[in-house]
C-alpha cells in the first residue's frame, strides 16, 4: 500500500485516541461523584438523589464500555496498519505502551463489573489502575504522535 492509502487510517487513530481521553475525562468526574456520595453521603451538587445517583452510575458504565471499544478499536487499527506496512509488529516502543494500555483498560473494565458482585478488591483495584491509566494514556498518545511522523507526506 502507499503512504497516502494510510495517513486516513492513522487520522481515525488521532480522533479515536481524542475520544478516549475524553471518555476518561468523563469518566474521572462522574467517577469522582460515586466516590463522594459514598464516602461523604454528600453529591458535588449537595443533596444526594437516588435516582440521579443511579443515572451517574449508568453513565459512568456506559462511557466506560465506550472507551474500552475505542481502544480496543485503536489496537486493531495499531496491529492491522503496521502489519500492511512493515508485515511484522514491533517498531518502537509505542507497541509496549499500547499493549499495556489495553491490558490496563481491560482489568479495570473487568473489576468494575466486580465492584457490583461486592468483591472487597475491586474498588480499590479500579481505582489504582485508572490512575496508573492516566500515564499509558499519556505515553501511548506520544509515542503513537511520533511514529505518525514516518507517515506525513
Ligand atoms: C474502563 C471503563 C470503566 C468502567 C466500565 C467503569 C465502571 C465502573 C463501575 C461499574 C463502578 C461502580 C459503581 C458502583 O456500583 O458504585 C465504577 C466506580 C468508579 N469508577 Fe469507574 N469505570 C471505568 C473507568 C473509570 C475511569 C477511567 C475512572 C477514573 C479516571 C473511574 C473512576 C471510578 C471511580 C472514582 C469510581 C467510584 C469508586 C468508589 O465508589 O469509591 N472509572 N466504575
Ligand atoms: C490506546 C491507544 C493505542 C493503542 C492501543 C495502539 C496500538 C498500536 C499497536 C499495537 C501498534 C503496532 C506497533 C508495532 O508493532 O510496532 C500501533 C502502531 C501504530 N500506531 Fe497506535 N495505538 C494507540 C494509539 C495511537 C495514536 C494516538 C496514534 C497517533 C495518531 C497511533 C499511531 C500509530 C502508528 C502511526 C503506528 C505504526 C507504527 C510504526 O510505524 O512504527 N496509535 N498502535
């Protein structure tokens, strides 16, 4: 394939990746709104609703399913453009980072579903690895910005 064929495969990677971290934006607030309400009794906006707290609660489950499809979308996109350029993987380290970054997201979205099943680890558990998230995030995205270098006409 040539060069231009595959510049449009890595603007998708860019837009995906934009979603993500906005997704994980989303996430961190409404996140951060659970864990208040449980630690405090009390929401950002004061008074605690049930029925808003399970709309946050739905919602956060809902964008969270949206990133990991979104980086999930963003492996295949990795795997299946370096593969029809170089026919093998391997070519910087932004291999690591986005292996890592899938592993990441895929424990956290497995331990959520633990939060719910009131398995003393999950919450804690959660928690860390999104922050640890926050950092795969930032690697991946650079290390993803450079490669895209070799492509740009
Ligand atoms: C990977 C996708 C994600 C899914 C599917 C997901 C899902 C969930 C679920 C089901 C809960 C439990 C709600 C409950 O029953 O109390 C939860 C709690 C929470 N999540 Fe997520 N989440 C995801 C990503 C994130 C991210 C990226 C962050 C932060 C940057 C985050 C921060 C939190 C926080 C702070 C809580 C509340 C913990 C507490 O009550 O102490 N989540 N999440
Ligand atoms: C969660 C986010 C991401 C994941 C999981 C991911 C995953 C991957 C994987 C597994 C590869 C194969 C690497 C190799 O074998 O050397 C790859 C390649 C690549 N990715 Fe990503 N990626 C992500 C984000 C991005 C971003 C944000 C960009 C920039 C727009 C990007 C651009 C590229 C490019 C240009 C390559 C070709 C590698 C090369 O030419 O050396 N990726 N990605």
């Amino acid at each position: 394939m040539n060069l231009p064929s595959f510049l449009w495969l890595w603007k998708i990677a860019a837009w995906s990746m934009g979603f993500s971290i906005l997704a994980y934006a989303i996430l961190s607030l409404s996140g951060f709104w659970l864990w208040q309400v449980r630690n405090t009794g009390r929401s950002p906006i004061g008074v605690v609703l049930p029925r808003v707290n399970t709309i946050v609660k739905n919602f956060h489950y809902i964008i969270g399913l949206i990133m990991v499809s979104l980086v999930l979308l963003l492996l295949v996109i990795g795997i299946v453009g370096t593969l029809g350029h170089f026919r093998s993987l391997g070519h910087s380290s932004h291999l690591f980072a986005g292996l890592i970054v899938v592993v990441l997201v895929l424990i956290s979205a497995f331990s959520a579903t633990q939060i719910s099943a009131g398995k003393f680890w999950a919450r804690p558990l959660h928690l860390t690895l999104n922050m640890i998230l926050f950092f795969g995030f930032a690697w991946v995205s650079l290390t993803g910005w450079s490669v895209v270098q070799k492509y740009l006409p």
